[in-house]
DNA sequence: TCTATCATGTAACCAGTTACATGATTTT
DNA sequence: AAAATCATGTAACTGGTTACATGATAGA
C-alpha cells in the first residue's frame, strides 16, 4: 500500500475520492469533474481519465461492477471503489497536506482535505505552515546574499515573487486554521446530499 | 519554429539559455542549475537533463561543437546554440510571459525575462496583470454563488487559498511594473561578468 | 587497500497527451 | 437527408523518472 500511495497521481487521487460519493463509469466521472470545475486542479481528457481508471484498477484500488448499456450506445463499465482505494485517500491526503511544496498535490490534498478528521487536517496544515515558514527563511536568505553579492536585480524578480506568494500563504494558512479552531465551522461530508449536489449528479449521470 | 516554441519543455528552455552564456557539455549544465538553485524551478536529474538535451539535438536548436576529454574520464560532448535555439529562447518567453496560468513555464519565463527587451517585458507583464484580474474575478463569481447556493465552506478553502495567492500575485504584478518604469532598474545581461558569475561558471566547469 | 563517492552517461519504464474510431443522436 | 455533435473508448507518441553501468578519484 506505501507503494500504492506513492505512485497515485492527482488525478488517480480524485477519482478514488469520486467513487466514494457512489459507483460511477469512467465518463459520468469526466462530466461530473467538469461541472464541478475540478479541471482547474487537474487536466481532463478522454486519454487521461481511461488511462487513469485503467491503472487504479490494475492497482486493485477500483473494481469493475458491472457493464451497463444505455439505448444502443456503447456498453460502459461502471466501476467501485475497494477498500484498499478507500484507504489510501486518507493516507494521500495525510501524507501531502503537510509538505512545503506549492504543487498540483498540494491543492488537491487541500481540496479533499475533508475526508480526514478535522482535528487531523488542523494538526497537517500546522505543521506545513512550519515548512512553508522555514522555506521562507531560506528563500529571503539567499535573496539577502544575492544581493549583497552584487547580483543585478533583474536577476532577482522571481526569487521575489515567490517570497510574495509564499507570504500570503502563510498568511492565508493562518486564517484557516483559526477559522478550524471554531467549532461552528463545518466539517466532513453533510449527511444530507444539497439540492445542487444532487442536481450535479443527474446532469452527469445524463 | 512555431512547432519548436510549441514543444519546448522548462528543462530545455533554460538548457537553450544556459548556452547562451557559452558552450558547454550536459553535466557541466547540471552542475552549474544545482549552484544557481534552478532547481528551484525545474527538476534536474541526470536522467532529464541528457533526454532534453538529445532532444534539443534532435531539433536542432543546439549543436555539437566538439568531445574533448579529461584525464581517463569518460568523453563528453560539449553542445552549442544554434541561431534557431536562440530565436526560440525569445520566442518561448514572450509567449509564457503574459499567460494568466500560475505554472512552471510561468516561473521559467519570469527568470529568463532579462533575455528580452526591458519595455517589452513591461507590456507582457501587464497583460498577465489583466489576465489574472480577469481570473480572480470569475473564480470570485464562482465562489460567491456556491456560497450562496449552499455549498458548504469546507469545500470551498482550496479556492479561497487560490484567490489569496491570486491577490498576492496581483499585488506584486503592480510593485514590479512600476519599478520597470523606473529608468534606474537594471536590465539586459551585464556586460562584464561578476566575481560571482566568473567563479560559480569555473566551478561548475570544474 | 578497500570503500565510498564522483563523473558521465544509457536504457527501460511509466504517466499524460493527441489523434483517431465508431455508432447514436440532434440540428439544419 | 446531410452535417454536426455527443457518448464512449483505444492506441500511438512523447516526455520525465528510476535504475543501472563504468571507470576514476579520494578518504579510512
């Protein structure tokens, strides 16, 4: 399972994380992404998403339940989630949140963050506020010599605006982790389904 | 040439403006992106490095110039720029820098700014300022109305912290063009080369 | 002298992208 | 009825990563 985790792309991580709200086929999952504009976090395509769906299952994280067929389209396999691919959500998620690093697993552990207790995700998010404190140090000390070594300022630019935004991360992470402080900020997944949640599953189940 | 532009990976656009500062061989480069902290924005590995660069071969944007040979070392080949390899330089960063997409090309693009000329610089960058205005405002649209229609906040903290750094980068934006507009920011490649420049190329030459 | 590490590179594998295929439905 | 688009998927290509190879030097 380590090993599972670790090769799980992005995209790998959203479907397993799609499947838990309930069985799917690949292209019910591709529609249902994009209503919820979940492709500004990962790249949809046809490709991607089979290929994708094709190496969770080889994993053993999804299984097939089923070959459904609709008029006289083309039959479509509909898949489950295992209980090894419900388990390493979690560990995903677990493992990105705290890293320093401001990547496409970082905002999609970030996006997902509420399939782990809050407590958990307020304990990660701390200690990647650390990391991302201590990055920040690096960064501004290096930028410092630089300087002082007579590096030309156009040469700086980009050290600098990373500095920028990593400032307002860090601001930025503050503020949540207050706001998880309050018990009256909602967590996990509502018992009961929304109105538009359940309008977004029929347009994408068609 | 549009084709190359088009293709051009991170990784070989900063080999392509490497060599603009002279010819070298592949692990030279290596050596001389770890002491520079290119790392920062592009992986390098070994790996990596002489597939983008068999690459650049292969399109003919770099050449080979010569294998010399060091003590018993194994040969290595030392590769120079082809004038299509600089134009492409250019190119590529006058087409990264005005995207409004936050990714990799971005960060590369505003390192090797200096590669072209201050005012346009100025005039790419602005328009990246209005494309991410344009960004901020429709992911704000779009977060607004979840809110509104029911969507509860804790599906919602990966697009606050999107609009946080969105600001943050905006702001900066601001802060960099107005100091392009001051005639006492340095620009374009020194002409005569740093202490520091003179000795990080000796020791990345070994 | 044995072992570790450096210098330099090759090759196989793996994930993502692009292009295409095929039949069904909708629009003109 | 022709053209466009949708639904569903496959296959080939391309770029990046990992693992390995080989000889040279340096340190214990």
């Amino acid at each position: 399972m380590t090993d599972d985790v670790d090769r799980l792309t992005p995209l790998g991580l959203m479907v397993l994380a799609l499947l838990r709200e309930g069985d799917m086929h690949p292209y019910e999952m591709i529609r249902l992404m994009r209503l919820r504009r979940d492709d500004r976090l990962v790249a949809i395509t046809n490709g991607t998403m089979y290929h994708t769906v094709s190496r969770l299952l080889k994993a053993g994280l999804i299984a097939e339940v089923g070959v459904d067929r609709d008029g006289n389209r083309p039959e479509r396999t509909t898949y489950t989630l295992t209980d090894a691919g419900s388990d390493v959500v979690a560990e995903w998620v677990r493992r990105q949140l705290p890293r320093a690093e401001r990547s496409p697993e970082f905002r999609v552990a970030l996006a997902e963050a509420h399939n782990l207790p809050r407590d958990e995700v307020r304990a990660l998010l701390s200690q990647r506020r650390a990391a991302l404190a201590a990055t920040h140090a690096e960064l501004a000390g290096g930028h410092r010599s630089a300087h002082e070594q007579g590096v030309p300022a156009q040469f700086l630019l980009e050290v600098e605006r990373d500095l920028a935004v990593l400032t307002a991360e860090i601001a930025w992470l503050d503020g949540v982790l207050e706001r998880l402080e309050d018990p009256a900020f909602p967590w996990g997944v509502p018992t009961t389904p929304s109105e538009r949640y359940l309008a977004q599953r029929k347009a994408a189940r068609q």
